[in-house]
C-alpha cells in the first residue's frame, strides 16, 4: 500500500535559510502533533481523578446512592489504557515521517490539541469499524454509487486508468472505498493528527479487529448506560489490502491548495470527491477554482457535507468567507460547472450511535461536470 508523504510543493524558496526554516518548522509541528499523542492517556487520567475526588466531596448518604460510580472509573482507566495501545502503535508508525524517535518534553499539551486526539479515536470509528457503517453508507455510498453508475460501462481491469482525488481524506476509507472500486484514487490530508491515523490504518494493520477501542470514555455527559461506555469497538473492520493490479493507490500530505494548483496537477484528475471537505476553506471559492483546474475537460465533481464553515469566528482573526448553499452554486456555475443530481442526505458525524445527543447534518450532495 503506498501511502506518500509529500509536502510543501508550490513553494518558491529562493534562500537556503528559508528551506532549513520550513523543515524545521514541519518537523516541529510533527513532533508537536506526536506528542499530544503521547500524553493521551496522561490527560485521560487527569480526568478520572478529578472525578474521583468530585465523588469523595459527597456526603456519605450520596456515595451509598451509586455504590459502583468508583468501579466505573476503573473500568474507565482500563480503557483508557487500551487506547492507548493502539495510540502507541500509531506513533511508532508516525517516526517513519520523521527518520527519528523525538522525545518529548513533560510541558502540558494544550486542550485544542488534546480534543485533536480524541476527535481521531472517533474518527477511527466512523471509517474503521462495523459501528461506523451506518454513517459510511449515508455519505459514502452515494459517492461510490455514482461513480460505478458513470463508469458502468468500464469493467474492473481497465478503471485503474480513471484517476479520483479525494481531498480531505482524514483516515483513508472513503478513498480506500474507492480504490477497492477498480479506480486508481489518490487521498489529500493537511492534519498530522488524521495523517498519522491513516498512515497506520494502510500500512501497518496485520489482521481485522486487531485493536479494542474505546472512543466515548473521554465525555461523561448524553449516556445512556455506563455498560455502553465501556463496551469496546474492534478496529478495523476489515483489512485495507489486496487492490487490484491496475489501481494506483496513495495518500498526499499537504495545503491541498497548494499541491493541486501545481501544473502537474491541471487537467489531470477525471473525478474530484468532496466529502464534508468544501466547508474547510477560508474562502471557499479559491477550493472551487482548483477543483476546476484540476479536473480534465468534461471531468466530475461530486460533493457531499455541510457548510460548517471552520474558520468562521476563528480565534487567530484569519479571514473567512461563508456562502450560503445558493451562493456556493451559483459560485460553481459561473466557475465552469454544470450541476445535477442535486439533493439533500440527512447524516451523523463520528456522533454516539447510543448516546442521547446527535446532531444531524442536512448535507448537499451534487454532482458536477466541468465544462
């Protein structure tokens, strides 16, 4: 399985100084992104602390009301301890990004970057687990329908020729999906945290339900049941190998931006697949222009997700621009797109399928040919 790790194309450094800069930035981030990792279950347990101390504040009456609270948050540690075996493999696998074993220092990770672990764990499930299939089908389906209803008339062997980028890829099934379609498929990832997560997931795996994983134990609130809490998801669900001989398969770190607007990549992509991705722009309409370069004449783009825009309200101040679904389309049709197979898919987001809170996304999905 080649999974790449390729970075920084589009940039013009005319000084050396400027290159060791940029290196020494990545690598600072990597080792950043790693130890957050690393200090998971450290952060976990701060938590199960706490709340064991919350629990002795109660009077003795109250602590004899839920006589099993303290067994749970043992059980709770137990849990956490599992993760973090799988969370040890992944770092083990991510040093192939540096060369190196970093060490990491005992200064505390930063909660954003914490939540970014966490929020990975879910995301394990949604792409790597039978719990994940419902959300699979909903957003991934439609995709991979389309895609077998365009080239129907394409057998297995000779799709390898049809080449399907998948931008904001996270942990690789929807382009794995993909790839197992017969189609030669190409993911893109900006986060070190999903790109660690996916590199492990392609390469490193030896067998179905390798791992238990407990990716709800991190919140307390919305559950229904302290069993459900600490039931255990089996990670993978099924094993990301065996591609036909024809597919070209593989996974891009980097500005999906700035490595798709390169002259190697105009004209050069037949379908584009935009999942829960659009709205991760700062301006949305520079994502559409490159989608547009990128694809061949008469090529397809086919979206799917929200318009959650993610740097709406930014704490760092950058700049944001927010269109309405209206907008967004009438923005592709004057870009060059001819839209169809317009309509709207009700779906979750690595949500709790047990837990009392979900919100429900009322995605588009369109599909659209470059004119």
């Amino acid at each position: 399985m080649e999974h790449t790790h390729q970075h920084g194309e589009g940039h013009d450094h005319h000084h050396h100084d400027d290159d060791q800069d940029l290196v020494h930035s990545e690598q600072h981030h990597l080792i950043k992104v790693m130890k957050a990792f690393a200090h998971y279950k450290t952060a976990a347990m701060k938590t199960t602390h706490k709340k064991r101390r919350d629990f002795h504040t109660l009077s003795q009456y109250h602590k004899d009301l839920i006589p099993t609270y303290l067994e749970k948050l043992n059980r709770v540690d137990n849990c956490i301890d599992q993760n973090m075996i799988l969370i040890t493999d992944i770092i083990k696998n991510a040093t192939t990004f540096l060369g190196t074993t970093p060490e990491f220092d005992h200064s505390v990770v930063p909660v954003m970057d914490m939540d970014k672990v966490k929020s990975t764990l879910r995301q394990f499930v949604r792409d790597w687990s039978k719990e994940g299939e419902r959300e699979r089908k909903a957003t991934y389906d439609p995709i991979l329908n389309t895609l077998n209803e365009i080239y129907k008339d394409l057998s297995i062997e000779n799709r390898g020729q049809i080449r399907v980028l998948v931008p904001g890829a996270g942990l690789g099934r929807l382009a794995f999906d993909i790839a197992k379609s017969g189609f030669s498929c190409q993911g893109n990832e900006f986060s070190y945290y999903m790109l660690f997560g996916s590199h492990f997931a392609l390469n490193s795996i030896e067998r179905p339900e390798q791992y238990d994983l407990y990716p709800f134990i991190n919140s307390f609130s919305n559950i229904k049941s302290d069993e459900q809490q600490v039931s255990a998801i089996k990670i993978p669900d099924v094993l990301p190998t065996q591609l036909g001989p024809t597919v070209d398969f593989s996974m891009v770190a980097g500005d999906f931006l700035e490595i798709y607007r390169q002259p190697d990549n105009v004209g050069t992509w037949d379908v584009v697949v935009t999942c829960f991705f659009i709205d991760t722009a700062k301006n949305i309409i520079e994502y559409m222009e490159v989608i547009h370069q990128a694809l061949k004449q008469h090529g397809t783009w086919i979206n799917i997700g929200p318009l959650l825009y993610h740097f709406e309200d930014a704490a760092s101040g950058e700049p944001s621009i927010e269109l309405s679904l209206e907008q967004v389309k009438q923005v592709a049709t004057k870009l060059g797109f001819e839209l169809n197979q317009e309509k709207m898919i009700e779906t979750t987001y690595t949500s709790n399928p047990d837990g009392m809170l979900t919100y429900v996304y009322d995605c588009a999905f369109w599909t659209a040919t470059k004119l």
